[in-house]
C-alpha cells in the first residue's frame, strides 16, 4: 500500500532545462538571466492538505512550504529546480505554474517533495 489511487490527484510539472540570456533594448546582454523550462508533463500523485507533522519531520525544522506531494515512483525526474501546476487549468501560456519544488526527501520506495506556493506575474 504505497499509494492508493483515490488519494491520487493530477498535478503538471516542467523540469528546468537551462538559463536564457536577458538583453537590453540596445541588444546588450543585462548580465541577468531567466530559467526556461521543458514542456508541462501530467502525473498522478499524493498532495497534502497542508503541512503536516510527517513532512516536517522529514524535511528536519524546514518550513518555507505549503504543501507537500508523494510520488511512489522511486525514479521521477522531478527536483529542486522543477515548476509545478496544481489545482489550477492544465498549463498554457496563459496559466503560469503556481509551485516550485523547494526540497527532495527520498527513500527506497516513495520520494516526498516539499512546494511553495509562488505567484508568477
């Protein structure tokens, strides 16, 4: 009983692929980049209410989340750089994502990922 499938609920993620250089309207580089990511993947995982005394413990006295996702597949690609759509339209260009993955706790049969909510303008 790892994951029971009516506890599941679809959440989008994008991995981050690289930085994009920023240039001024002169065509000069402003030294300051913005983090592109790969196209939106749909997956079926556990999301927490809210955060609870599990995840606390496991991510030690860390608190800079809102919520945190079970995912019982020891391989997801998901990390600390990921971007995350959740209780929001299926991702677009209209819909920017609303979580980032701030921290990874895995074990041998399940990883927990902690997200902070973040509004993207």
């Amino acid at each position: 009983m790892r994951s029971l499938n009516r506890n599941k609920r679809t959440i989008y993620y994008a991995l981050h692929i690289g930085e994009e250089t920023n240039f001024d309207e002169y065509g000069n580089e402003t030294g300051e980049s913005t983090p592109t990511y790969g196209d939106p993947v749909a997956l079926e995982c556990n999301v927490s209410a809210a955060s609870g005394a599990e995840a606390v413990q496991a991510f030690g006295s860390f608190t800079g989340y809102s919520r945190t996702i079970c995912v019982a597949d020891s391989n997801c690609p998901i990390d600390e750089n990921s971007v995350v759509w959740f209780d929001t339209q299926p991702p677009s260009e209209d819909v920017p994502y609303n979580y980032i993955v701030v921290r990874k706790a895995d074990s041998k049969n399940s990883i927990l990922y902690a997200l902070q909510e973040v509004t993207v303008t």
